[in-house]
C-alpha cells in the first residue's frame, strides 16, 4: 500500500515539474497603455517567448472602438492631428519599438486620390515621445531638420519620399513620410499600406496605415517589413507586420513582429 501511495506522489510530483516546465516555455503577453477609441478601448502589448525575448509588439482594438468615431463635415486644413503617445510595458524594452500612437483620420490626407479615406495610422516609433514630440513647426531648424534625409542605406529597400515640397512633407509631431515604390498605392485602390518615416537624418518609425472599411472585414494579413541594407542602432528590428481579427477576444490586432537581433554599422 505504501509502495503505491509512494509511486502515485512521485508521478503527482512529476506532472507538477513538468506543466511548470512547459509553462517556463509558454509565450507570455504583457500590456500596457490603454485608452478610449470611440465606444471601445485600445491598448498596446509586448508577446514574449519562453526566455522573455520580445517576439512581437502591437495594440490590440476592441470591436467596439470602430463604432461611435469622430466625423467632422470636411477634411481639416493641413496635416492630420497627432494622437498622444501608448506606452509600452517594460517587456518591450528589448525592441527598437519605444511607443505607439493611433490615429484616426476620418477624412484621409493627402495625396489626394491616393490616401483619401477614412483610415487608421498606426505609427511604431523607434524613438521616444519626447523626441516625437520636438518635430515642431515653432522649432527653427524645422524644415532643415525635415530635409535632412537618413543616409539611403538606412531606410528600408525601395522606399522614398513623395514628389511633394519640403513644408508639406514635415508632418508636426509625426515626421517625414517614406512609401514604398515597389508597390504603389493606384488611387481609389487603398485598402492597408507601410509607410516608414524618418527626421534630421534618422530612421524613426513604420507605419501599418489601413482603412476602417477594409479592417471591418476582419482580415488575417501579414506582410513583410523591407529592411535597410544597414542599422542606426544595435537592437531587435521587427521584420514582419499583421492585422488581424481575434474572434474569441472581439478585438482587432496590429502587430510588428519577426524581432531580430540587428547590430549598429
């Protein structure tokens, strides 16, 4: 009797190591800002492997944040409002993510005909808010600071800045937009594009930009990233992008993800 009370507590003790074991190795997901959209929530997260290696980093929308939005009657002069900065949880800091910010632009912007629709900017910013912040028009250097393009082997392959002035490309609090020129947006035909950006000579974000239209068709994307040919800083660069729907959670996804370990040069 004793023998197999003694047999059955050492395989209870076994399957307690075990599950602890697996759960040592379970992909773990921390948040950390959130803030009302509409008539729902949003709020960012980091995915951690087994190792507590950042793996992805994103916002997660709830369903219900798509409805209740602000319509003013007419496109507002000048470059969309800057939304204010998500933080990250503390896990992300192994990243070049620092933080995110969400923008709705109800009417679009320009270029006309191309980005013209109601759409979400979700911005990724390698830098942090206070640096976002200082790309103000009240600066003197602004529009040198502007012009000051990173050197072209640190901006991701194919990219670009539109045929547009120097004052219209510096967007306050923002910064100057790069599109990819291997796939062009054909006007009227905007569904989800990247776009990354950069200021004074530095790399500074990418940019998933989708419209609610197509987001409300519950999407199972993911694209890949461009790279540089080389790197600003030595960290994890993301590689890949997604949108999503999570069914069971309601919510929609927008993630970067394929963090790869990227040494400065």
């Amino acid at each position: 009797m004793r023998t197999r009370s003694l047999t059955a507590a050492l395989a209870a003790l076994l399957v307690l190591a075990t599950a602890a074991a697996c759960g040592d190795d379970a992909d773990k997901t921390y948040y950390g800002d959130e803030r009302a959209l509409g008539n729902g929530q949003i709020r960012t997260f980091v995915t951690t492997d087994g190792s507590g290696t950042p793996t992805e980093v994103g916002l997660r929308i709830q369903e219900a944040a798509l409805e209740g939005l602000p319509m003013p009657a007419a496109m507002p002069e000048g470059p969309p409002p800057a939304s204010p900065p998500l933080a990250l949880p503390e896990e992300a800091s192994g990243t070049v993510i620092n933080h995110l910010t969400f923008d709705w632009v109800p009417h679009g912007h320009p270029p006309i005909g191309m980005f013209d629709k109601p759409h979400f900017d979700a911005h990724f910013y390698f830098v942090d808010a206070a640096a976002v912040a200082a790309i103000d028009p009240q600066d003197p250097e602004f529009l040198t600071k502007a012009a000051h393009s990173p050197d072209s082997k640190y901006m991701p392959a194919d990219s670009s800045t539109l045929p547009e002035p120097i004052e219209v490309q510096a967007v306050p609090a923002m910064g100057v937009h790069w599109v990819d020129m291997s796939k062009p947006v054909a006007p009227g035909e905007f569904t989800q594009t990247l776009i990354n950006g950069a200021w004074d000579g530095q790399y500074i974000f990418t940019e998933p930009m989708f419209t609610r239209e197509w987001l409300l068709t519950k999407p199972s994307f993911t694209g890949d990233i461009p790279q540089p040919q080389a790197y600003q800083r030595s960290t994890r660069y993301p590689t890949t992008y997604s949108i999503s729907y999570d069914d069971k959670a309601k919510e929609y996804v927008v993630t970067v993800g394929g963090l790869t370990e990227r040494t400065a040069s």
